[in-house]
C-alpha cells in the first residue's frame, strides 16, 4: 500500500556552508522576506536551497527552524520551539555589504530574525536519546578524502535540496551530495559530520557523529522496501508535512534491520547513546515578518 504519495526534501543541509564568524552584529544590506507556500502531502516537487553568488544571498522555502538553525550554527534536533518552526516556511533575497564575506551569513541571519520576526531566545543543555554514529570494524568504508578537492572559498556556495515521490538529492558543499531513492541511500565526499546530520532527519531520534573520522567517504545502503519506505515518512515529518493516520501508524511496524546491516557493511554502525547537547529554545517569534523597507 502506497502510506505516502510524495517525499518533502530533508531540509536545508547547510551547516557545513559557514565558518564560525565573530559574534558580533552584522546586517545584510538589503533584504526582501516573503512567506513561501507552506509543504503539503499533494505536491508532487518542491524545491528548497541556499544560494550565495558574490553579494547575493538567495534562501528558497527556508523553514523557521532552518533559518534558525543556520544563524546559530545548530543541529536541527537543537532548535526547540513551537510545532509551526518547521511547517511556515520564507523565501530571502539579501545583499552583503561592500568588504563582508559568506562566512558572516550566520550573523546577519540573527539580525533579519531579531528585525524582522522579532526572536527572542536562550542557550540550554539538554540530554537527547541518540544514535551515535561509530566506527564498524567488520565493515568496508571506503575513503575518497585524497581524491576530493577543496572548496574554493571565491566559488558561489550552493546547498540545493530537491524532494518529490521519486526520492530526495541533495547537493552540498565542497562537492558532497547525497540521493534517497529505489531503496537506497547513496552519498559522496561526505564527512561524517554531514552524514549523521542528513541521517537525523530519516530516524526518529538524532544521530551524532562519534566516529572520529575527519575525512570525507562515499556511503551505499541498500534498503529494504518497508525500511525505505518508513525513513521517507520520517523525512516527510521532519520537513513538516502533514500525514496522513496511516503514514504515521504505518512507523510502528519498522525495524530498520536492513538500515543497520548496510550500515555495517559500510564500516559503520548505529549504537543507542545518551548525549547532553546544547540548544537554542525560542521563547517566542512572529509567523509573519515585518513588512519589507
């Protein structure tokens, strides 16, 4: 039985794009906020993606958590705040000043939100279930960090994500991308960083990379119909789509057991952990932004 008749993006991946950039206030200098249409279960494509070309920053359906996230450098799981962060979603058209650089978009993103949609926030520790994201020795890792070349920081930064009923790609910086369809999980020259942020968003709890590796590796994972089929619901979830009862009663009967054999096979492995980890609480933001200047 088809449960889902599409698969929303997995969200803005764009964690890795930025530098940490001194705390201090930066402004874009020009800038247009629009609610985009929100993400329902009937679209059959939908687009989501960071641009910054030169002084140009485009941001297509950015979700509030994903703006968030991104001003403050956090996991999505580390956003906590309303339902609706995730389903009211903005399309960002900025300009940098003259002299400031990509590395200071955070920054400037925390000044748009203060501005615009009025943020209010704090810092909190808290302790998650996870999955932590280890080493496998049994398994076969394969290790394209030589043949990977550096991101040049003068080229445009692009993280597009595009989602649809036949599966969700995505392309990252530095050249990694990764692809979710015909019950498969393909990535490549993706740090394990990365990929335990991309698999967050198929599992219903967070993963968090313990593995130690610092380089970047092509992942395959082939999938079971019903393991496939129950990670695209958890990624339609986590985009904030609307289910249908039987999406939602359709998760209760997965075992993943196809997930952690390929996993395995890959040299890496999925261990139940506990780990406190920092979030940012919004106390509370505006839905719809101030009007543009």
């Amino acid at each position: 039985m088809n449960v889902i008749r599409m698969l929303m993006p997995a969200g803005l991946f764009v964690a890795s794009a930025f530098a940490q950039a001194p705390a201090q206030r930066q402004e874009f200098e020009v800038i247009s906020v629009k609610v985009a249409e929100p993400l329902t279960a009937g679209t059959q494509q939908v687009n989501i993606g960071l641009h910054i070309d030169g002084a140009q920053v485009h941001l297509i359906s950015a979700s509030m958590r994903d703006l968030v996230r991104m001003a403050y450098q956090m996991k999505t799981y580390q956003v906590i705040g309303p339902d609706w962060l995730e389903s009211e979603r903005y399309t960002i058209d900025a300009k940098l000043p003259a002299g400031s650089t990509k590395e200071q978009v955070p920054e400037m993103l925390k000044s748009l939100l203060a501005d615009r949609f009025q943020l209010k926030s704090h810092n909190e520790s808290r302790e998650f279930p996870v999955y932590g994201l280890e080493v496998f020795p049994g398994g076969k890792l394969k290790d394209v960090t030589a043949s990977t070349e550096a991101l040049d920081a003068k080229a445009p930064t692009e993280v597009n994500a595009q989602g649809s009923s036949a599966g969700v790609s995505a392309s990252l910086p530095g050249g990694a991308s990764f692809a979710f369809s015909d019950n498969k999980f393909t990535a490549q020259k993706i740090p394990m960083t990365s990929l335990a942020d991309i698999l967050s968003r198929f599992m219903d709890k967070p993963v968090v990379d313990m593995t130690g590796l610092k380089g970047r590796y092509e992942v395959n994972l082939a999938l079971s119909e019903d393991d496939y089929r129950g990670m695209l619901i958890r990624s339609a979830i986590s985009a904030g789509v609307a289910l249908p009862p039987e999406a939602l009663r359709y998760l209760a009967t997965i075992s993943d057991t196809s997930l952690h054999g390929a996993l395995r096979a890959n040299g890496l492995k999925f261990e139940n952990r506990k780990a406190p980890l920092p979030v940012i609480v919004v106390d509370s933001v505006l839905k719809t932004p101030t009007a543009n200047q």
